[in-house]
C-alpha cells in the first residue's frame, strides 16, 4: 500500500487499530478490530469488549490487510465518514 495525504480517506471498519498515544490512559495500548465509527469516535472490539475511544485526542497505528501499519492523528480523522471523502487534504509533507 502507498502511504499519501490520501489516507484518511480509507474505510477504517474492519482494520485492525492499536491506540499509540491518548490523553486518557485508561485508551493507551488498546488493540483489536475497528467495528464501527462514528463522528468523533471509534468503537474497537478489544479481548471481546466493545470499547469506545475519541479520536480528537488520540494517536492510532492502523495495520491494514496489506500488512503496512500507519500512524495517523485522530484528530485528521475527526468527521463523519461519509464526511472525509469530500474533504480537502492539506500536504502532511
């Protein structure tokens, strides 16, 4: 997978998540399967539990089928899904 500003564009359901940093501790190191997303957060199936984190204050790793794992700021990902495919990307680099 090639890794550009095109990224958060993604369908994020289905990949596997781990969030890398977070100002609430109780997030920091959670690890399973995105199954749902909504506006301002994503809901992870972690050891069985449906767990909720924010993404305006968090930093995720997403590993995707390909096997490529990226580091994306959460609050890039703020917004519907729907919503990003028509947002305009400013250059990250």
């Amino acid at each position: 997978m090639k890794v550009t500003p095109d990224i958060i564009r993604y369908e994020f359901i289905g990949t596997e998540a781990k969030v890398a940093r977070s100002t609430h501790r109780g997030c920091v190191g959670l690890r399973g399967k995105v199954i749902d997303e909504t506006r301002n957060t994503f809901i992870i199936l972690h050891n069985g539990k449906k767990k909720i984190v924010v993404k305006d204050s968090s930093v995720f790793h997403f590993k995707f089928s390909d096997g490529t794992v990226v580091e994306i700021d959460g609050k890039l990902l703020v917004g519907r899904p729907e919503d990003r495919l028509k947002k305009r990307i400013r250059r990250l680099w």
